[in-house]
C-alpha cells in the first residue's frame, strides 16, 4: 500500500486559529454557553460558533478578544426557503455575527436541482458579505455522495464563498438496522474538498476532529478551519508536546486508501 507524506510548520497560536469552539448541542443552557464562550477566549481561538439567540452575549464576552462570533442558519437540517435564509443571515451579521455558517438545502442537491442551489448559495454570500461578514458553506457530507461534492465544491468556487464545511455534526444517517451513524470530517472528504475547490476557498472539517493528531491531520490536508468541542483537550496536548511561539515541524503519513480518491 502507498503512503503519502507531508511536512507542516505551525505554532500553538496558527492552531488555536484552526479552531472554531462549537456551541450547538441542541441541549446546552446558556450557563454552558458562557463556559464555552470562556474556553474560546482563554485559548484565543478563531470563533466561538454559536446559536443565533445567543450572539448578543457571546459578542458582549468576547469583546476586546480576538475571538470572532460565528452564528449558524438553516441549522442543522437546510431546508428553509431562501428568503428565510437571507433574512436569517442578515439578522445574524447585524447581530454581531462576524463569519456565518449555512447549511445548504441537502435534498436540492440530492435531486440535482443545481440551479436552486447555487442562486441560493449566491444570495446567502451576498448578502453576508455586502454586510462585512464572511459565508460558510455546509455540505452534510454523510447524506452526500462523492459527486454531490465535487459539484458543490464547483459552485462554491463559482461564487467565491469564504470557506465549505463538511458537516454539521448532527447529520446522522438511519441503518437499515434502524440504528444511526454519522461520520463528519473523513480524510478521503477533506482530500476530494480541497481537490475541487478553488484554492482562494479554505476547507472547514466538522464532526471526529478529537485529538491534537486529528487537528495536525486535517492541517497537513490543506483544512485550515476547524469546529471542535475538544478544543481544551487539542491544545493542551500541543503546548504539553512543545508547541509554541516559534513554528514547530512535524511529519504527517497517510496511507494512499485513507485519502480515497481526492489525492
């Protein structure tokens, strides 16, 4: 079996910068919101990702931070109208909403009606970005098959969102034993994503990104975004395995089948 290697330099900082700290879990009180809004700011992440209800308080404690607010809309499921969309990431951005995560419409794009997803993505990214803000675009990967993704991938690069996203991590999948599984953010994805998309358009991995190896992982494939609710788990291990100010170097091996068909 093949194996492919790749070297990456990075400081503890760059990899804080990975992280988008999530707040989603439909069971979370606003008590473990703040304490979540707490981790974001001792650890300087990218973004606390949160609610949309909860943007007035998470923009109230991370001021004067460098931590972003990052809403979700149409989340977990995709399927509101356009319109509903537009209005929803407007509210979000005047908020205080800095970077916007959408879910797509999934049975749209598993039907191929192509079109009504890329005019709906398009009105989305216009209207955050007329606003200051920045598009995430979430694909759902579990639902979709390879070449959902690469025509997505396609029309992301068309309209020059900022980032796509794998998944939600509450896209589970129904067995034909009755049971769920979901799988989030796989190698063989992330490899395809960043294949077909513009290379001006970051990847986002969401959902199994756990440990300091996952989050080195997914960097040397080229993700620069990650959501995590082990962000405290992921950094302290780096900092422990001498991750700092200066970049630190690390090799990263891959066997050719863990990357399917995206390298």
């Amino acid at each position: 079996m093949s194996q492919t290697t790749k070297k990456i330099s990075v400081t503890l900082q760059e990899l804080a910068k990975m992280i988008d700290v999530s707040l989603l879990h439909p069971t979370m009180t606003d008590a473990e919101i703040l304490a979540g809004l707490e981790q974001a700011k001792e650890y300087d992440t990218a973004t606390a990702c949160v609610k949309p209800y909860s943007i007035p308080v998470a923009k109230e404690f991370l001021r004067g931070t460098t931590v972003k607010v990052c809403p979700v809309i149409a989340f977990p499921h995709g399927n509101s109208t356009t319109k509903v969309k537009v209005f929803e990431a407007v509210e979000a951005v005047a908020a205080g909403g800095e970077e916007i995560d959408m879910v797509i419409n999934i049975g749209k794009a598993l039907g191929g009606d192509w079109a009504y997803v890329e005019e709906e993505i398009k009105a989305v990214n216009d209207a955050v970005v007329s606003r200051g803000a920045i598009l995430k675009v979430i694909f759902e990967n579990d639902y979709l098959q390879d070449e959902h993704i690469i025509k997505l991938c396609e029309i992301c690069s068309r309209v020059k969102v900022a980032f796509v996203k794998t998944s939600t991590g509450y896209g589970f999948v129904k067995g034909a034993d009755g049971k769920y599984s979901y799988k989030g953010a796989t190698l063989p994805h992330l490899a395809l994503m960043r294949k077909h998309t513009d290379p001006a358009v970051q990847i986002k991995a969401a959902g199994g990104v756990r440990t300091l190896d996952d989050l080195l992982r997914v960097r040397a494939l080229g993700v620069t975004r990650v959501g995590a609710t082990a962000t405290k788990v992921m950094l302290d291990e780096a900092a422990r395995r001498g991750f700092g100010t200066e970049p630190k170097e690390v090799e990263i091996s891959f066997e050719s089948a863990e990357l399917g068909g995206g390298y």
